[in-house]
C-alpha cells in the first residue's frame, strides 16, 4: 500500500529530528541521566514535530538497547510502538475526546502497570480542546500519576490550557524550521525516493512551507505527482499559485522605472495566472526585504527567504536603499489592509501607483523619495533657475550650490546611517532597554554632521526624556563605539511634510529663488 511521504519519512530517532535542537538535547540528556519527568507539554506551530518528538521520547524511556539517549529501532519494544501494536504508548486526540467522562476512563486505565514497556505513556495531542471539567478532572492526575506513567500534552495554542496545567508540566517550545532546513531535507528526500525537481522548486516549496516540515513535505508529494520526469521551477510556481522571480523582478524593474501603464499591465497579467493575491504579496514582500537587508548588512545575510543569494544581490545593486525601503513598508502595511479590503486588487494598484507618484501619498516614505527624486535631478543638472538664462554670473553661483550639496552628500554617505542606526539599536537592546524602546519609535537621518531623530507631535514625551543629558550622552557613546568617532544627536518634533519639502528645496537653492523642472 502507498504510504504518503510525511509518513514514510517521519523521523524515528532523535538525530532525524531537523530544526529541533535545544529540545533534542534536553530529552536526550535526561534520559541519559535518568531524570525523567512525569508531565510534558509540547507547544509550537503544526508541522514543527511535536507528536513525532514524542513517540520518540516514548521509545528512548522502554528502548531495550538505548544508546546515547537515543531508542535502537530494532528491540521487540521500539518495534511495537513504531507500528502502534502495543497499548503501552496511547495517542489521544482531545479534539475528539474532551469530555470529563473522556478523562476519568483515563485516569483509572493510568493504575494498571504496562504489558510490555517500563513506562506507559500518554500523547495527548491538541490538548486545548479539553473542556474546562475535563482539565480539572486531569488535573490530580497530572500532578502525581503513577510512578509508571508518563504524560505529554501536544498543543498549537499553549495560551488556552489553564495555569494549574502549565505549572506542572516541563514545557518545551517548538520553532518554525528555518527554510534551509527544510529545503535541505527536502532535498534529502527527493534523492532518496528518486524524485527530479529544480533547486529553485525546493526552495520556493520550502519557503511556502512556513516553517512547517509535514507541509512542505506535502506540497513535495503534490508536486510529485503533477507530472513525470524533471519538475522544473515554473511547475512549482504553477502549482503553488505563486509568481516566479521573472514576473516579481519585471513588476518591480516598471515601479522603479515610473511607468504606470507597464506596471499595471504586469501586474494584471500575474493576476491572470491564477494567481493567489496573498502569496503574490508574500513573494514581493519577501523579494523586497531580501534586497533591503542585504543592502544595509551586506553579505552577513541570516538567511535568504525569496530566490537564491546571488540573484539578490545582482538585482539589488539596481535600485536605491530609499526606493525599496518605501516599496517594503507599502507592501507590508498592505498586507495587513487587503485582508478587509472591499476590492483587495484597487488596493493594491493604489500601493503601486502611489510608489510610481510619491507626490499623491503623503507619508515619510513617499517624501523621502521624492526628496531622492529631486538629489538625483540636480546631480543631473535638470534642476535650473528661471534667472539662470538672463543672468549668467548666477550659473557660476548654481554650479557652487550643486557641487556643495554633492559634497554634503558624500560627506554623509561616508556614514551608511541605516547599518550603524541597526547596530546602535542592537547594543541598546541589550544594555538599556528602554532607550532601544523609545528609539524604535523615530526616524533617524543625517544634517550638517549631526544625526537627528524625528517624532511625531503624539511622541513629545519622548523627545523630553531622550533629550536629558544623562540619555543623550550615553546613546552618543555607543554612536561613538560603532563609527568610531563623536557624532551629536538631536532629538526633535518633525515639521509637516509640506514644510519638510520647501525646507529641503530651500536648502539647494537658498531663500526667495523660483525652482522650475524642466
């Protein structure tokens, strides 16, 4: 009989567990020090291995031959369990089985020495569905069970179970596997079950796994199954409903380019795939945030969530650290709307537009790319003055400006302010708490040598308590520790938007002169 590969490969000892090690070593080491406890929780998102944990838990405690911690696979006891024949180690499904009359037959089946093993173990998977008579009916039971018996509750949602059944119980938190992880062993799989897939199609069904490893597993086998021979890259794509990097990077190449038509016409023939507008979302997001890491941090990546690192890095080099700053925090507060969106796809042809015309959103964002826009103009030279053709002598004093404000901006691209804000926010984090927290909530930015940080009129109190002398020397000191020299800080209220823009123009070009785009 087929067996579907989430069970086929479902891990049989400890060393097969993937993205589980701080527990893994835990149980390992009180088995082999003999200190088992009598009551287990396991929490964490489905997939992550919480029941395949404890069935293995439950063969190392009655293994025959243990070694190391871990059970043999091969005495008459690990035998047993691995096919569910003995009645030592019972899996409850407490969805299905929450009542107080559920857990009494428990409780007196408890009593009653095991058959064939030394412990008798209780998996009680999705705990949190027991009903409230049901968990007090358990609850003596779970303090002092027999010395026999051992129980471990499983549960998506550790928030819902009753503080008098946390308290005693060894809790143990299950993460989301990494994607390499899961790629690595899906990679694993294939190779063993003869299965022909691209390396780019692993890594998209790993990144649409969510952490989850039975899910990835389980979009593996559909996968599999879609067609014979080798599954490319756009097969995956097909299947999951996702876009491919081809039709994410031309989207984005048409926004960064200004060309609105090209733009929606791109997006609308993404749409026309059938493609889900929620993992299109996660795909651009992911793509976007990628390129703005790796732009701030270089090649000290933690980990790559959309396409391969190389592909990130030749595409990134194209576009500015302002643009895709915007275009990430757009796509990520849009995520959070669509979901109540009357029309979920105007909303996201707004998002497009607004990022292609920063001048019809009025948000930092927008501004500091359209304060971008006009940096980039004068370097060209488009920016001119209507005395400029009457008066020649003020040529001279314009090329002066330009080559001015070149200068103030090499002076502070010296400084990369988004890696050494980061690195400050980090040292804070763990040495003053409460500065990291009250800095989290301004914009920093460079001017005339100095960094000033920025807050709304709502964060006054803020910028009053940063302002002290004692908060502000000591941010200025872990500034100091990362660049490697004194740089003041200002913290103040930002000016409106529409101010904040004629100041910047004024700034170029001086008071009382008339700019015009040409």
């Amino acid at each position: 009989m087929y067996q579907s590969l989430y069970r086929k490969y479902r891990p049989k000892s400890f060393s097969e567990v993937v993205g589980q090690d701080h527990i893994v070593r835990t149980l390992r080491n009180q088995i082999k020090m003999g200190r088992i406890g009598h009551a287990y929780l396991f929490t964490g998102t489905r997939g992550t291995g919480k029941t395949s944990v404890a069935k293995i838990f439950a063969k190392a405690v009655n293994c025959l031959n243990p070694k190391d911690g871990e059970p043999c696979n091969s005495c008459e006891v690990c035998q047993a369990i691995n096919t569910g024949t003995t009645m030592d180690v019972l899996e409850i499904d407490a969805a299905s089985n929450n009542s107080v009359n559920d857990v009494r037959e428990l409780r007196e089946s408890v009593i009653y020495s095991p058959s064939l093993t030394k412990y008798k173990v209780y998996i009680i998977d999705e705990v949190h569905m027991l009903s409230t008579g049901a968990f007090n009916a358990l609850l003596k039971t779970l303090e002092e069970p027999p010395r026999h018996v051992i129980f471990i509750l499983a549960t998506t949602e550790p928030e819902k179970l009753p503080d008098t059944i946390l308290s005693r119980c060894q809790r143990f938190d299950f993460k989301k596997i990494p994607t390499k992880q899961i790629a690595q062993n899906l990679e694993r799989i294939c190779q063993d079950s003869g299965i022909q897939i691209e390396q780019n199609g692993i890594r998209a069904i790993a990144l649409y796994g969510n952490g989850s490893m039975r899910d990835a597993i389980s979009l593996l086998e559909q996968c599999a199954s879609y067609k014979e021979g080798l599954i490319t890259y756009e097969d995956v794509c097909e299947i999951l409903g996702v876009a491919n990097e081809e039709m994410l990077f031309s989207l984005l190449d048409h926004i960064y380019e200004k060309d609105a038509v090209a733009s929606l016409q791109q997006l609308d023939k993404i749409l026309s795939y059938g493609i889900d507008l929620g993992n299109f979302l996660r795909s651009f997001t992911y793509m976007l945030r990628d390129m703005v890491i790796y732009k701030t941090g270089g090649d000290e990546l933690i980990e790559i969530l959309y396409g391969d690192q190389e592909t990130i890095k030749a595409k990134s080099q194209k576009y500015s650290i302002g643009f895709l700053t915007n275009a990430l925090e757009k796509f990520t507060v849009l995520q959070r709307e669509i979901r109540y969106a009357v029309s979920p796809v105007t909303l996201l042809e707004l998002t497009i537009l607004r990022l292609i015309r920063p001048e019809i959103s009025y948000d930092m964002g927008s501004l500091i790319a359209r304060i971008e826009e006009l940096e980039e103009k004068i370097n060209k030279g488009y920016v001119v003055t209507k005395e400029e053709s009457a008066k020649t002598h003020e040529k001279d004093e314009l090329e002066k400006k330009v080559d001015a404000t070149k200068e103030a901006k090499e002076e502070r691209e010296e400084i990369d302010l988004g890696r050494v804000w980061l690195e400050v926010k980090g040292i804070l984090k763990k040495e003053r708490m409460m500065l990291y927290t009250f800095l989290e909530k301004g914009v920093p930015h460079l001017k005339d040598g100095k960094i000033v940080v920025e807050y709304s009129e709502e964060d006054a109190l803020l910028v009053e308590q940063l302002g002290r002398p004692e908060n502000k020397d000591f941010i200025e000191g872990v500034v100091e520790k990362v660049v490697k020299k004194r740089i003041p800080i200002e913290f103040a209220l930002k000016k409106s938007e529409e101010d904040l823009l004629i100041k910047q123009v004024k700034e170029f070009f001086g008071d009382g002169i008339d700019i015009e785009i040409i």
